[in-house]
C-alpha cells in the first residue's frame, strides 16, 4: 500500500517559518501533489525519483514561472520530503541537494527621503477624515516600520509590553523565533507614545470583549494583520509601496549615512552577512545614479 502525502501533518511542522513562508511552501508541495498524481500517476511520495523532482521543476519552466519562483518550489520540496524522511515516512529522501537556477538578481525597492517625508510627515489630505485613534496608530506602524526596520510580522507580533519608549528599545521576535532588540528613532518613541496613551485604549474598547494584548489593534479590538498594514499603506501613501519597502528603505540609507555592514546586519536580524550585502549593491547603485545626474562630466 502507497505511503500517504501527509500533506496537513507537513503543514503543521513548520513552525519556524512565517505565515507567508507556511502559505507559499504549501501552495507548492500541494501542486506537486497534484501534478505527480495527475500527469505521473503515483499514488504516494514512496515512488518519487530525484529524475522526477527534477522533471517537475522543467515543467515548471515550461509555465513560465519565475525563476525565484522555482527555486522557493525547490526550497518547498527539499524541506517536505526531509520531513517525510525524519518521521520515519520515507526510508529515503529522493530530494537531497534538490536545486534550480537561482532568482533573478533583483534589487530591492528603496524610498527616496522625498518620499519617505511625503509618507511620514505630509500624508495626503484623504486622512484628515480618519478617527483619531486610526490617525495615532497609523503614524506609529510606519514609524516603527521605516524607523527600526520590522518585517512586517514582527510587527504585527509586538505585544505592549515588548517596548520600552523609556529607553527608546523595542524587543523584536524575528525568524525562527529568534530574538533582538532594536533602537526606536525619536519620531517612534513621540507616536508610540500618543498612540499608547491615546489610540489604543479607544480602540481596546472596540467591538472585541477581551482585547488582544499586541501592541497594535485593529478597528475590532484585534491584533493588526500584515494585510491591515498593507491596507494602511496603500492609504497613507502617495505612490504605490509595499510594507517590506520600508524595511529596504531603513537599510539602505542607514548604509547611504556611513554605518557598518555588520550594524545593519544585527538591526535586521539577518543570520547571514550575505543576505545584508544586497543593499551595498543598492547603495553603489543610487551611488552611480546621483553621480550620474550631478556631475558636468559624468
């Protein structure tokens, strides 16, 4: 008899990955699924090949798809049949070293300081009808974001008392639950307080019996979402900008202002220096590109 797919046992194994990473990893192993019971024919995971894995991902090319794309479904399928392996499922791993081309060299978007001060500073005149309490927590979700760098499900997992405005610090729970702490730049601190003592108490006693005790609600009395955050983008922004966007922005500009490599590395709580040098590149790339439109000779 065929070994099942194990699909949802699979999805409840990976608890070290964000929500976004859980959905996108499924997404994946689930088409497979699909395609290996479809096109192949196989009953079970028991009977796939490497050869198979690999024509799998050829296939993928033949859609179309992203060469980022391919690369994470690799990612998804190296990461499913090692748990199907670890778990005693699987006697061996048809997936080890299972590898595609890798994504496109693709830099990350930055905010000029324009736009930055256009976002945080005169936000369009749409938001002068919202409530105070959504005004407050507004500007302190997008300070926090461009301030101090937060994914946005760092965010969004903030309880009250991860901060300390006393000491302008804040407590973050990173990836793979791994734990640092970040300075709050002084605009922070100033929106974080009016939205504490001003914002949060209205919107605590919303429609919700038992307040969520995160740092930041929604208008239910709910922890804030990441698509709340994206929603509360779209409406302060002037130009369109993802929440991440804020995160590339604090990067680069703190590299634009002279700081260390390896400061910026421990602020965005990358485990990896590799993952931080991206946004050398950015910086060489506004670099050339002020040189460029400034210099007579250029």
């Amino acid at each position: 008899m065929p070994a099942p797919w194990s699909v949802e046992e699979f999805r409840s194994s990976l608890t070290s990955v964000s929500d976004a990473t859980v959905l996108a990893y499924m997404t994946d192993v689930e088409r497979f699924v699909a395609w290996a019971g479809d096109r192949a024919g196989l009953a079970g995971p028991d009977v796939v090949t490497r050869l198979l894995l690999r024509r799998y991902l050829a296939y993928l090319t033949t859609l179309g798809r992203r060469k980022r794309s391919i690369a994470r479904t690799a990612a998804a399928l190296r990461r499913y049949f090692a748990w199907l392996k670890r778990t005693g499922r699987l006697a061996t791993d048809p997936a080890v070293r299972l590898s595609a081309p890798a994504g496109e060299a693709r830099l990350p978007h930055v905010l000029t300081r324009t736009e930055v001060g256009d976002l945080l500073d005169e936000p369009p005149a749409r938001i002068d009808q919202d409530e105070l309490c959504v005004r407050l927590r507004d500007d302190a979700v997008l300070e926090l974001l461009y301030g101090s760098g937060l994914r946005v499900a760092e965010l969004c997992g903030l309880a009250e008392a991860d901060i300390d405005v006393g000491r302008g610090l804040l407590t973050v729970v990173g990836k793979g639950s791994k734990q640092r702490q970040v300075p709050l730049s002084e605009p922070a601190v100033e929106a974080v307080r009016a939205w504490t003592a001003k914002g949060r108490p209205a919107m605590a006693r919303a429609q919700s019996p038992k307040p969520s005790e995160s740092l930041f609600l929604n208008r239910r009395g709910n922890r804030l979402s990441p698509r709340d955050v994206r929603r509360i983008l779209d409406h302060r922004s002037s130009v369109p900008t993802h929440p991440h966007a804020l995160r590339h922005t604090f990067a680069t500009h703190l590299l634009d202002g002279g700081a260390d490599l390896r400061v910026v590395q421990e602020l965005l709580g990358h485990s990896s220096l590799q993952t931080t040098q991206v946004y050398t590149h950015v910086s060489k790339e506004r670099l050339l590109r002020v040189y460029d439109a400034t210099h007579p000779r250029a």
